[in-house]
C-alpha cells in the first residue's frame, strides 16, 4: 500500500477499446484484456472506478446524419455505456473481482441507479465501480461523464487508457512530425484545443484540481507502473 501514489482510480476506456481488430462491438481477448489489467492494480490495494464509453455500438454524435435528433441518439448511445459495461462487469467477475454496475438511467433489472455515497461505500468496501448511462444527459459525453465521477467519488486522478502513449501536437496516427507532451496544463489543453478529451471535461477536472492521466492501456504495466507513480504517458494538471 505505501508505494502507491495513487489510492482511488477513475479510469476511463472507449467502448472502441472494447472492439479489438473488429469494426464494431466487444471482443472477449479485450474484456479478458482489460480485466487482468485492473484486476492487478485492485491486488496492489488501489480503489478502481470505471467510465465506459459506446462508441464501439453506437455514438450519438453521429446520429444527426441518420435522421435522429441529437437528444434522442445520445439517449441512444447511454444506452450502449450499459451493454459495455454488463460485459465488462462479467469480465472483472470472471477473474474474481467484486463488481458494482452504476447507471445514471434506470435499468434497475440490470444495474444499481447511480447514488454518490453508494458508490462511495462500494469502493471503500473493495468492489470495483462501473459508471453507466454517461452523465444521465444528452449533449455531454462519457469524458464529461468521468470528470462528473471522479470529481463526485474524490478520485486522486482520471487514468484515460487510448491507443497511443499520450497526448501529441497532433493525431499521431496521421501526422507523422507529431511529438509528444509528457506534461501540459490544463490552461494550454483547452487554449489548443487539444481533443484527448472535450473541454466541459478539461474544465471540470481543472476546476475540481483532478490531474488527468492519458496512456497507451494496451501496453502490459502501464497501468501497474501509473499507480505506483512512475511516469507514463501524458500528465495533464495544473
């Protein structure tokens, strides 16, 4: 426990996390993935919570072009927060985590209805913490929704697991002159409109002083060595 920096955890997946090398929905190699992965930290002692976005089954962003009001597709897309995280709550179980799947809708034969301080003592009695259903809004998105979390929860950071090892200067899938901050403010995320994360979210963390941590979570330990404190990835605070 002493070599912890970190003790209570929001961490953050897409639900493209979940697809793995498919074009849509879950893969059972990511859940098992991705499972392992927090089962190692919650070992070590660290209170694990969990925002899991739709976006693998459907973003209500996109919505618009299909003839679906805004409103209605981000109903939509909460919707799918809640089938990622059943799965990824049978995950966690599989390999033998105690597990509470939170929405902020009413799905009440499938999840607990969000409650601050229920969530708070489910934490603080070892099980791990599944945020579903976003915000409970539309026009907010589950970056939004894990700020609202962690700030509600008193987490000591938001670990953001993506694809790539950081925040860059650019997409560095498409720019290859792309470089890599290993530390920004929140000030100079939002003055460049950087897009790891939308800016209600920047804001949120900024104002409630919630570092955020942005890493590459495919690769094995990042997640082990983020807790005990080494650096990996890109520091955003301040």
């Amino acid at each position: 426990m002493s070599n912890l920096k970190y003790k209570r955890v929001l961490l953050k997946l897409s639900g493209e996390s979940l697809m793995g090398d498919q074009k849509y929905g879950i893969t059972a190699d990511m859940l098992q993935h991705y499972a392992l992965q927090v089962k190692e930290i919650w070992d070590m002692g660290v209170e694990v919570a969990i925002v899991i976005g739709g976006g693998n089954i459907y973003r209500g962003i996109q919505a618009e072009k299909s003839g679906i009001e805004r409103a209605q597709g981000d109903y939509m897309g909460m919707m799918a927060t809640i089938i990622n995280g059943m799965a990824l709550q049978s995950g966690l179980e599989s390999v033998g985590l105690f597990t509470r799947l939170m929405s902020a809708i009413k799905v009440e034969q499938v999840a607990e209805t969000y409650i601050r301080r229920r969530a708070i003592r489910h934490l603080e009695k070892r099980r791990v913490v599944i945020f579903a259903g976003g915000t409970g809004n539309p026009f907010f998105t589950t970056d939004s929704a894990a700020a609202l979390r962690a700030s509600e929860i008193d987490a000591d950071v938001i670990l953001k697991g993506t694809r790539v090892d950081g925040i860059y200067t650019a997409d560095p899938e498409k720019d290859p002159t792309a470089t890599r901050y290993d530390n920004i403010t929140f000030k100079e995320a939002i003055a460049k409109k950087l897009k790891v994360m939308d800016m209600t979210a920047f804001t949120l963390c900024q104002e409630n002083d919630i570092p955020i941590i942005v890493f590459d979570i495919n690769k094995k330990d990042n997640l082990v060595n983020l807790v005990k404190g080494e650096h990996v990835g890109t520091l955003v605070k301040g």
